[in-house]
C-alpha cells in the first residue's frame, strides 16, 4: 500500500492503535454499495500487503516490458 494511501486511511482512526483493517472494515460498512463479500476481499488483500505478498508497480511494469 502506498505511504499517502495509508496515510490517508489512518486519518480516519476511531481510537490509538485500531488497525488498518478495523479502520477499513468500519468504514465500507457504511458504504450501502459495498457488500461483505467486498469487505472479505479488501481484508484479505490488506493481510497480503501486510505480509509482503505484494509486486510493486514498477516491477510488473519491468516484467511486461512496459517501463
């Protein structure tokens, strides 16, 4: 995740040290366009991030030729 991106995100923390997923998972719950199965595909995709299960941008820029 980028640095402004999450950044962005811990501005909406309810209370010292909640989470980023927490943080997201309240959020999407208000959205009335977002589903669970939304919120289960962002947590798990900020679980990757977390355990660096992640290409950078450049580097699948760099895989495909396209730099």
């Amino acid at each position: 995740m980028g640095k402004s991106i999450q950044r962005e995100i811990e501005s909406y923390r309810a209370y010292e040290g909640e989470s980023l997923n927490s943080i997201l998972t309240r959020i999407l719950k208000d959205d009335p366009d977002i589903g669970s199965e939304d919120i289960s595909g962002i947590v798990r995709g900020l679980a990757d991030i977390e355990a660096g299960r992640v290409t950078s941008h450049e580097d699948v820029m760099k895989e495909f030729g396209l730099e």
